[in-house]
C-alpha cells in the first residue's frame, strides 16, 4: 500500500511535490495554479436566470392571469392577451434583474472578504488569496488562521488546532512535527494540519499536500452548500407585513369581483361571457397591482447598494443584517491599538535599573551589559521580520522593536543568526507575554518581552550594571514610576526580562522568576481621522468606549487626547471589572469609557451588560480569543489585519482599521434604512391611491377607473425604477444628528405612515377627478383620463418620496439623477400607450388629445405640490439643528 502524506518523511515529501523548504518558485506556483486550478470548495449551483424567470410563473396571481389570458385568446381578443402576456413577460424579466443584480453584489462582498494566506515563495514570505494556494507550497500558520490546505507540519510551536468540524473533537489537537509509520485515523495524524480547521494557539509551517475538493474537508463535505441568504430584521418585517396585506388585498379584489359580477346579472348586459371574464380579469389585476411584490428585491438591492457604498468606505460587510442594525447602534467598544491610533509604532525611550534612559548610544560596541541584553531579548522575542524589498512584516510593536534596533546599528538579523530560536511560548493577549529559548554562551537562555505590570509581577531578579541582583521592593517602584510616567505620556510599554532554563522546550511555568532587564517605550499617534469621528459619533448620539490590552495610564492618556475620556468618566482595568457584581457594573456603565487590560472574555461582559440596558452595541477585535466576543455583539467588526477567525465571526470587517470607517459606517447604515422606508412609502403610496380610487368609483356606481391591462402597466412601469431610484438618495443632511433609531420600530412608524396615507389620498383625488372629468365626455375618456393620471401622479411622486422632510428642490432637484431618469423612463412609458395601435389595447380613446393629456398632468402635478407645500408648512423649523452639544447616551 502507497504511504499516505502522514506517514512519509518531510525530505520524501518534498521530493514528491517537487518542493524546496524556501517554497515553490513564482514561476511554478503559477503553473500548478494553472494545471489543477483554484483552491475551491465545490459550491452549490446557483439558480439559473431561466429558473428564476421560470419560477416567477409559480405565482397564484400570474396564473390565474395566465388562464384569463388564454380565456381572452380563445374569445378573439387576441391583442388583449398578446399585451398580457408581454407585460407578464416584462415583469418576470425585471424580477430576474433585480434578483440577479441584488445576488451579483452579495457575491461581489463575498470576494472581497475572502480569506489570504502566508506563504513562503522564493524565500520570501507573502500573502496570498488562501485559492491561490498549490500544492507543493510551504504555508505559515498563526494563532487565529484557519488553515487553509492539508498539508504535513514542516515547524510547529506550540501549535493547537480546533479540528471539531473534521473529526467532532472539541478540545484543540496538539500539533507536532514527528514521523508516524502506521495508518492513524484523522484525529491521530499530529503531524498534519487540514483544510478548514482553525489555528487556536502557536505558530506552525506546512507543506501543503492537498488543495481543494482532494482535502480531507472537501470530500467529506463533497458540495458546499451555497450559504443560505441571511434575511435582515427590517426583510422579515416586510414579508410578515406583505402577507398580511397580500391578504387583506386578496379579500378586497375578492370583493370588487363580486360587485362586479352582481352588476353583471343585474344589469343583463349583452355579452354576459365577455363581461364575467372582464370582471375576473380586473380583480386579479387590483390584486397584482395592489401587493408589493417587488418589495423584497428592491429592499435587497438597496441593501446591497448600502453595501458597496460601505466597502468604499473600507467596511466590508459579511452579514447582510450588519446593515440595518448599524443605523440603531448607540455604543461602539472599540480597541485602541490601530484602530483609534495609526499602529506606527516606534520606539523613542528606554529604561534600565540603574535609572538609565533616553536614547541609546547607536554604536553597539559602547553598549553597557544590559543595554545588550534588552536589545537582544526585543528581537529574539520577536516574530517581526523585514523583506529583502524592504517589506516589514509582523506585528507593529514587534516591527517597532527591529526597527530601533537596526536604527542604532544592531542588525537583528545578525542576533538572530547568533542565537537561533529553539522553542517558543507565542504571544497571547491573555498572558500578554511571548518568550523564546536561544542557547547564548553555550547556557539555554528563555528571554521574555510583555506588558511590563505582568513581567514585573513575574521577576524576582534585577539586571543591574550587568549583575544580577534581587528586585527589591525599592527597584520595583522604581520600574513602576517610570513604567507610569512613560503611560503618561501616552506611551506604550513593554517590558523584557530573560531566564536560564535547563531543559530544551518552553513551558508556561517557565514564565516565572525571571531577570527584569529594562522598558522600552514607545509612541503610537491617534489617527488624524479621529478627533472627528468621535465627535461626529458623539453628536449621533453614540458613545464610544475603548476597550484595550494597553495599561490603564496609556489607555486614558491617548482616551483624553481624541475625545473618548471627558471629566467624570471613569477608567477600569480588566481586574477591577472582575471584582464588580453585575449590578455595581450596570450602576456606572455610562460612566466608564476606558478598560484596559481587558481580557477576551471581559469583553463579552461588557457588550452584555450594555445589552441588559437594551442598547445596541457594536464591538471591534483581531484576535483568535475575540471571536465570541465578536458574535455576542450586535455587531461584530473584525479588523482587516486580523485574525481569520475574527472575520469569520464579526459582521462587518474593516479594511483599513479605522475607527473613522465604523462611524462612516454607520452613516450609510442610517442612510440605507432611510432610503428603504422612502422606496416603500413610495410603493404604498402609489398602490393606496389606486385603490381608493377604484374603491370610490365602485361604491358610487362609476366605471372601473382602470382597465386590467392598464393597472398592469402601471405596476410594471411605477413598481421598479422609482424605487430603486429612491434606495440611492443621499444622506440628508443631518443624518448624523438624530439619535440611533429604535431598533424595535418598524418601517411604518408615525411619520411615514401620516405620509404614506397622506400621498396615498391625494393621489385618489387627482384621479378621482381626472375620472369625473372625462366621465362628462363618455366612461371611456374618464378610464383614460384616470389612467393617465393615476400613472403621471404616481411618477411624480418619486419627487415627493425622496424626502419626509424636505422638498424636493430643497433636497437638490439634480442630487440623485437617477429619480430624474426614472421619471423620465416613466413618463416615455406612458407615452407609449398614445401611440396609434397601442391606443386601443390601452383603451385610450381618440378624443384624448393634448388638452386631456394637459388635465391630467395638471392634476398630478397639484397632487405632488401639495404633498410638497404640505412639507414645508409642517415640517420647515422642526428639523433637528447640526448639534454642537455632546449629548451622551
Ligand atoms: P488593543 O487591545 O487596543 O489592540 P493592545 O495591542 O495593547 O491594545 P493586545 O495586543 O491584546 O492589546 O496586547 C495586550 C498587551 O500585551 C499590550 O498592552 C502589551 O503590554 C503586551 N503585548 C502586546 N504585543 C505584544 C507582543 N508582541 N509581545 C509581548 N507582549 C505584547
């Protein structure tokens, strides 16, 4: 039986993958990528448009349209039931449209928020999209990544893999680099890393020996499903809502059709056949004209349409929902570290036990024994490196540190050529340290760089003048006065400190009674951007707590300076929070904008208890350990540079860190649901007014108003391009003032109700009077004169629905050029129907010249100036003023 990768040695192993320990050659990569193609999951198959299209004819209301046409059909009225069959054509066209545009951009955000991978080329570390990886390459691992292709650990330090998705086992695998030589199951294969799992602890390098569908995952899984579409609160409403007016409406035509079928008898007309089928025909028309059921595509498309905006804004959306809940969010945790600062970090004091500080001489050989020492531990310590190109990569604290070192002409790579590494305890925000084990003068030395409160804690011993000597209680508030007066300059600390060890591997105990050796202190500027942001979301009434692993003196020094930290407010350490009850915390929540040495799970504890107080919270995080935290938010935001479980987790991703781009966020997220309410009303609107219209011609004996046929024009010409045209209205201008809207209120709430019923009836009244007009002439120049102006009223509408507010001139008449194209597009189609041959499908008389044409225009016009003018008695005065005023929550 052939060895399986597991089994076989890793020199045997990179002759059959033609691969080298520097990687693949950029050349080769390509080929390979070329040959046996991406590093893809199979997904399952989309719908096709012509499913789509196909499924469009499921509908109960199409059908029965359907039969009436073919009815028509055999009656000899054939132009009738050609133009019904266009129009049902045109619609289930546009439906399929829209559903593929609203599912091209949800793909479109799904590429963007793909996973990358490190992998080693050339020598050269780089990262890659995670399906471009091949087989044959050597990728890196780290704390957080999921792993991207199986493959044969070639390092592993302290590496633990969660592999529950593969063999159900939920405690993490420990990962080594040994041989097996017999058959193991999956879960006993130590040696190996598989597709899908995730790095919880440690660093690693594998060989990848398997990509894509021929992984363990892939053919267990076979087919992944294509994730499910995720429907936001605001789409669930809707449908609720749309059911029980599609009811409601169905009752309704139920009724017209049995008016009308009475009328029928009663009158003993003289095609009896023709008339039953008219009235049939008319009743299901009201009821495809009447329910919204371009509502759900239209609210994904703005949606989506909000989600491109974001991404340009550097917010990667993950979770559809993420859209509409970040217009509610009032409190937003953030970190500090890159995401309020620039994460340029560097390096500008230093601190030693003899009381040495200030720059360091940069020749190396006047260096004293501990200035050596503490530069030699910052870049053993370290997992930053730097490119030949230049390129720094790593960590910006440990960039920091190699760039201070090489700055005062202490190549690091030399000090890591001297001492090389040989085992680790990595990095972890809960420990706050990271050690290495180097042999340097031929003794097995542990060295240690954290959070200097925690190295201090765990040093019994001082280096001092090159001795080494008890860390006194003296030596100690020595180091913390310095470590204070540094985080009062808003600097961050690191502390470093080493160990003789007498065994060859790190364990955690290790990291206690060690040597202090000294501080380096470094400067991480805010970013220029948010100064504004919080100020901007201080005005939009949301507050903004930084939650950070930084010591508290730095955290609230930085917290002053852009804004986050007032009089009055109060700063907790993660431990101090520990010994709060749930009540003392819920009691001084508003109070406490800064906590500092937090740990992932005091996180989730303060995202909960702003959720006890029922306020929507978002909450920022890179790290492996953030990931609940993350999911237990209402929002989760993941950074860009962090860790592929962080993203995994979060709902929105940050491409640039930047807190600015959350507040940015939050913005388009207001907007969004703004332009939906405004698309919706719109829809309401126009649909009430049609049916108050038919309602009062019914009940006063008229005529129907509209025909069938020219009630499903109207839905297909109104129902699509003004709406969406709608969802891409600006913000208005004082978005960022109004406090985050209740995140239980519906669409229909007070104002857009009053304003919906209020176009809604003024619509009918133009019509209403149009059918008057006309009704002199004959019943026939009344339909066509509602007609027209039930189609020109509800177009010009869009005009009146862009803001609740404001008119339209006052919105700026060219703000959104796209409601300008739409009315136009409208209005052509209506035009259309006065077109000889079209004319008599559509029921429109000859008589029905310019002068109607004018009547009917005026009466739409009046209709929308007085839901204009309305506007601007009621509203003008009442809006909210841009506040200056900090109003907290
Ligand atoms: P934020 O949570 O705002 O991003 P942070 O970067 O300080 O702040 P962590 O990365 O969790 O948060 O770091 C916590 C603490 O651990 C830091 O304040 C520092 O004292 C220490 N620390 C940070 N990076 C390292 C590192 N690479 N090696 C050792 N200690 C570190």
């Amino acid at each position: 039986m052939t060895k399986q990768a597991y089994q076989k040695e890793t020199n045997e192993l990179m002759k059959d993958f033609l691969t080298a320990p520097e990687g693949l050659s950029q050349s080769e990569a390509k080929q390979r990528l070329q040959e046996n193609g991406l590093n893809l999951l199979k997904e399952a198959k989309k719908k096709s448009s012509l499913t789509l299209f196909l499924e469009t004819f499921k509908d109960a209301m199409v059908i029965v349209l359907l039969i009436v046409a073919v009815v028509q059909m055999v009656m000899g009225a054939h132009v009738e039931s050609i133009v019904i069959f266009a129009v049902l054509l045109l619609n289930s066209i546009v439906s399929v449209i829209q559903t593929k545009k609203a599912e091209g951009s949800l793909d479109a955000l799904k590429k963007l928020s793909a996973p990358d991978a490190s992998v080693l080329r050339e020598g050269q570390e780089q990262s890659i999209p995670a399906k471009e990886i091949v087989t044959g390459d050597i990728v890196i691992l780290e704390a957080g990544d999921y792993v991207p292709a199986d493959g044969r650990l070639l390092e592993a330090g302290s590496l633990k893999v969660d592999e529950g998705m593969l063999t159900g086992e939920s405690t993490p695998a420990e990962k080594e680099t040994v041989s097996l030589n017999n058959h193991a199951p999956i879960g006993d294969r130590i040696n190996m890393v598989f597709s899908g799992t995730i790095v919880t602890y440690g660093r690693g390098k594998f060989l990848v020996t398997a990509v894509g569908s021929n992984t363990e995952i892939g053919q267990v899984a076979g087919l992944l499903e294509s994730t499910t579409e995720q429907k936001t609160p605001l789409q669930r409403g809707l449908e609720h809502f749309s059911k029980k007016l599609s009811f409601a409406i169905l009752i309704l035509s139920l009724v017209i059709l049995g008016v009308q079928l009475l009328r029928v008898f009663l009158d003993g007309s003289t095609d009896m056949t023709q008339d039953i089928v008219n009235a049939f025909m008319f009743a299901v028309a009201v009821a495809v004209a009447a329910i919204p059921e371009a509502l759900q595509s239209i609210v994904t498309i703005v949606l989506s349409l909000g989600t491109k905006k974001m991404a340009k804004q550097h917010a990667i959306i993950r979770k559809l929902p993420a859209v509409e809940t970040l217009g509610s969010t009032s409190i937003i945790c953030t970190d500090k570290t890159g995401t309020l600062t620039q994460n340029k970090i560097t390096v500008v004091d230093h601190f030693l036990a003899d009381g040495q500080s200030g720059e360091f001489s940069n020749d190396p050989k006047q260096w004293q024994a501990d200035e050596q020492r503490l530069i030699e531990i910052s870049v053993l310590a370290n997992d930053a490196t730097i490119s030949e190109d230049g390129t720094k990569l790593g960590d910006p604290t440990e960039i920091a540190l190699i760039d201070y070192s090489e700055k005062q002409n202490q190549s690091y790579r030399e000090l890591r050529k001297k001492y090389p590494r040989e085992a680790e305890l990595p990095f972890d925000s809960d420990r706050k340290l990271m050690s290495t084990l180097h042999t340097m003068n031929r003794k097995k030395i542990m060295v240690t760089k954290g959070g200097p409160d925690i190295v201090f804690e765990r040093s019994t011993k001082v280096l001092l003048d090159g001795q080494v000597v008890k860390f006194t209680s003296e030596l100690k508030e020595r180091f913390q006065k310095q470590n204070e007066a540094f985080s009062e300059r808003a600097l961050r600390v690191l502390a470093f400190a080493y160990k003789e060890v007498s065994t060859d591997s790190l364990v955690l105990n290790d990291e206690e009674e060690l040597v202090l050796v000294g501080l380096l202190a470094m400067i991480d500027p805010p970013r220029k951007e948010v100064f504004q942001a919080v100020a901007d979301a201080n005005s939009a009434g949301i507050q903004t707590v930084m939650i950070t692993g930084d010591h508290k003196t730095t955290a609230v020094a930085i917290a002053k300076e852009i804004g986050i930290f007032q009089q009055g407010d109060l700063a907790l350490t993660g431990a101090e929070l520990d010994q709060l009850s749930e009540a003392e915390l819920a009691d001084q929540l508003e109070q406490i904008t800064v906590y500092a040495r937090v740990s992932p799970e005091n996180k989730i504890r303060i995202v909960r208890a702003w959720q006890d107080k029922g306020k929507i919270s978002a909450m920022t995080g890179d790290g492996v350990n953030d990931a609940p935290a993350l999911k237990q938010a209402d929002i989760g935001i993941a950074m860009g540079t962090g860790t592929d479980v962080a993203k995994d987790a979060a709902a929105m991703v940050l491409t640039d860190d930047n807190f600015a781009s959350i507040i940015k966020a939050v913005e388009v997220g207001r907007n969004v649901f703004d332009n939906i309410k405004k698309a919706v009303a719109y829809l309401f609107a126009g649909n009430l007014g049609a049916i108050i219209a038919i309602v009062f011609a019914l009940a006063i004996g008229w005529s129907n108003p509209f025909t069938a046929l020219q009630l499903l024009f109207i839905n297909l010409v109104n129902d699509s391009l003004p709406a969406i045209a709608l969802g891409m209205e600006k913000a208005e201008p004082t978005i960022m003032n109004r406090q985050p809207r209740d995140p239980n209120s519906g669409i229909f709430t007070g104002k857009t109700l009053i304003a919906v019923t209020y176009r809604g009836i003024l619509i009918a009244l133009a019509v209403i009077i149009a059918q008057w007009i006309g009704n002199y002439q004959s019943a026939e120049m009344g339909v066509a004169m509602a007609f027209s102006t039930l189609i020109l009223s509800r177009t010009l509408q869009t005009f009146a629905a862009r803001s609740n507010t404001q008119t339209s001139l006052q919105v700026g008449l060219f703000s959104n050029k796209m409601v300008l194209l739409a009315i136009l597009v409208c209005a052509g189609l209506f035009s259309l129907t006065l077109l000889p041959g079209l004319r008599e499908v559509f029921a429109i008389p000859t008589a029905f010249a310019l002068k109607e044409i004018g009547l009917a225009l005026a009466l739409a016009t009046s209709a929308v100036l007085l839901m204009e003018i309305t506007k601007l008695i009621l509203v003008t005065g009442q809006e909210p003023k841009p506040n200056t005023q900090l109003n907290k929550c």
